[in-house]
C-alpha cells in the first residue's frame, strides 16, 4: 500500500490519513509517498511498517548510528535520527504546543534548548543469556527483543564502552533482566535487576572486575526492572557514587533519580533559579536528590524538599555543601504525593512552589495548589500531555503560566522536557 505522510506525530511517526482513518508509519516524514505494510489497529487508525521511501522529504538525512531504523538492526531507542537539525527541533517544540493547543492553552513556546550528542549519563538496557551468548543492549521498538547495542550517539562513551565488559562479566553469572547504568563524578554506578540471586562466585569475581572497568558500585536486585519497596542489596563499592548540584557534593542512593544529562539539569536549574526570583521561602516538591533544592539553599533561600523515596530524602539531609560555603537552609521529608499530596493549609507561608513530578503529573497535588494562593509555582515535566492537563488547572485557579522553555535531554525519542513558571493574578 502506498501512502502520502501528511504530518509527524508526538512519537515520531509519519502520519498519513487516509480514508479508512490515519496510518501511523515510524521512520516516515511529512510530504513523504512512502510504500507500507499495513498492520494492527492502534486508536483510530491502523499501525504500518515501512517498506521503502518513494519520494524522500528534503527534510530526510542519513542516520548516524547503525541501529537506527527498521528491521532487525533497529533498536528503537531513537526515532528521529532520520530529520535534520532545524526540522528535528520544530518538531520536539510542536509537540509541546500541540499539548497545550489540546487544553486551550495559548502560550509562547521557546525555542528547544538541545542537549549535546553522547551526553546521557544514565540508560537502562536489557540482558538475556542464550545458547549464543550474552546480548545487552536496547529493546527494539514495539516488541521485546533484544538488539545488541555496539554504539550510540546518545549515551556517554564511558556508558557505551563498559556495554562489552558487562556482557562478558554476566555472561556466567546471571540469565535474563535489566541493567541501570549510571556515569558519576566517582565513577560508574551499576545495578543489575535480575531473578537470579548474585552467587559466591559472582561476589568473588566483582571486585576485579569493577576495578577493572571503572564501576565505583554494583548492586544488584531480584526486582527484574521493576521498582521495589526495597533498595538494590550493594555487591560492591569501591566508592560511594556522588554528583555535585551546583555546589553541593550528593551520594546517590542506588538506581535513585537523575536528570539524564549534566547540560540539561544545568539548564533546568538555571531556569528555576531565575524563575524563583527573590522569593525567600521555598518548598521543592518531588525534589528527588536535591537538583533543584540544595542549588536554590546555596542561593540563600530556606528551602523544604519532599520526596517519595527515602534513601533520595536521606542523600539530601547528608549532602556535602562546597568548601568554606555557609550552612544550607534545607529540610527533607519523605511523603508520597501522590496518595498524600500537601494540604492548602500545609503550603501556606511558602513564596514558591517548585515541582518535578513523573511522566504521571501531579493532579492531586495540583488541584489543591490551585485552590491555594502561593505567588509562585514552578512546574518541570517530562511529559507535555500532563503538564498541560495540570497546567489547565492552574490557569482555571487563577494562575497565569508565562512562556515555556522546553529542554530536549532525550536526544532523537519522542520525550520532550519543558520547564515554566505560573504566578498567582
């Protein structure tokens, strides 16, 4: 069957309507004639496979990672490394305006703040021990199998470059899971999701080996990807894993929460600084590590975070401020906003709100802070869709939301990061 792509969708596919409804179809671009298999329903429309391009877009370029696209090499990481610079940012800027248009929202949308290529600091891959061999790598796109990942423009060398050792480490001692890798200033810090529990020989093995490879800590959980009540069980550590935020020294917790690149945090922060202003008295919430907490305490502000995990809580209670730096006005609390959002009352006498919920949103949380008169809330999401749908609330509450900055850390996927401030009318 052959299609004309009309325009590209929030996830990256070509979309071409056609009279029995939209066909989605990756790797394809607008003004595009592209030849498809056409496959299983997926919302109102019908999901495609690419087949060939019959009339390419000038807005087509060559991949820059053999991974990249469809068939059995294509790992699904990434779906647009086939659009060039200038179309490739329109588009990551449309997605969060198509958000906002989908909620009656009319705001300036900022031009995309992009991070640089081979910036990822942290990624999660898949593991499976077969008659072969032991292959990591990415899930391809659309189904569950494993494809072998030998580059990626997107993850830090030093994650890419430990890939190789990690295959040949686990390839005796465990079967089938998932891999968290994290680059720190101490090094990288690994943990291994697996059903197997970590034998004798593996605890004898990990010292060599992460010396070796540079990993600062191995741990390792019998979750399989999932999230657990309990921490990663520690193999090893030869150093406690730390990052600086702004100034301030932090030791991560295992498999804990981090902006996925050192340039984008950078901006982001930046950005909640500046839209804090002079407001004295701050409470960050889901303040993970402390990103944004412990800069805005080095700023001088008396700052509360709460967050949902406790080894996060503790890691900012025990962060390290800068040499000769003053004493951080900061206190954390561990409360799960979601099942227990803070109450009108409990934000009273605050002068900002800072919040970065998951890709979920923070509706409750939302709904009683648009019932409240805090001047300033200070909202960054990973996820436009709820950020708008939360945003709606706000405005109905009267709040004015001022121009969004979108921060693209997730190089060529569909995610998209935006950062913006509300202010009480």
């Amino acid at each position: 069957m052959d299609v004309l792509i009309n325009r590209l969708g929030a996830r990256g596919d070509g979309i071409a309507e056609t009279a029995d409804g939209p066909v989605y179809v990756p790797f394809a671009l607008p003004g595009e004639k592209v030849s498809v298999r056409v496959g299983k329903s997926r919302g109102d429309g019908r999901a495609a496979d690419l087949r060939d391009v019959l009339s390419p877009s000038a807005d087509r370029q060559a991949a820059m990672c053999r991974h990249f696209g469809p068939g059995e090499n294509g790992c699904g990481g990434c779906v647009s490394q086939h659009l060039v610079p200038g179309a490739y940012t329109d588009w990551k800027r449309g997605v969060v305006s198509a958000a906002l248009a989908r909620h009656r929202i009319d705001v300036e949308v900022l031009p995309v703040i992009s991070v640089s290529p081979a910036s990822r600091r942290r990624v999660r891959l898949a593991f499976r021990n077969l008659a072969g061999g032991m292959l990591i790598g990415f899930r391809s796109g659309r189904s569950d199998r494993i494809v072998e990942i030998t580059e990626c423009p997107v993850a830090m060398p030093e994650i890419v470059a430990l890939i190789p050792r990690l295959r040949d480490f686990l390839a005796g001692h465990a079967d089938r899971g998932e891999i968290a890798i994290t680059h720190t200033d101490k090094g990288a810090d690994v943990v291994v999701f697996c059903r197997k529990e970590p034998d004798l020989d593996l605890r004898m093995d990990a010292p060599a080996f992460c010396t070796d490879a540079g990993i600062a800590r191995l741990a390792w959980s019998t979750g399989e990807g999932t999230f657990n009540a309990e921490p990663p069980e520690p193999v090893i550590v030869l150093e406690t894993p730390s990052v600086d935020f702004g100034g301030t020294t932090v030791h991560l917790p295992s498999d804990s929460f981090l902006q996925p690149t050192a340039e984008g945090e950078a901006a982001l922060r930046g950005f909640v600084l500046d839209a804090v202003g002079k407001a004295d008295v701050v409470i960050d919430l889901y303040a993970g590590c402390g990103a944004f907490a412990l800069p805005l305490a080095e700023a001088g502000k008396t700052v509360t975070a709460i967050e949902g995990l406790a080894a996060q809580t503790a890691a900012i209670r025990n962060a390290t401020p800068r040499v000769g730096g003053a004493a951080l006005k900061v206190a954390a609390e561990t409360r799960d906003l979601a099942r227990q959002p803070l109450r009108t009352e409990e934000l009273a006498g605050y002068d900002a709100v800072v919040l970065d919920p998951p890709r979920a949103g923070a509706a409750a949380q939302v709904a009683l802070l648009a019932a409240g008169d805090v001047p300033t809330i200070v909202y960054v999401s990973c996820n436009p869709a709820t950020f708008a749908r939360d945003a709606r609330v706000l405005i109905d509450g009267g709040y004015v939301l001022s121009a969004i900055q979108p921060v693209d850390q997730f190089l060529w996927s569909s995610h998209v990061e935006l950062a913006s401030v509300f202010r009480r009318a």
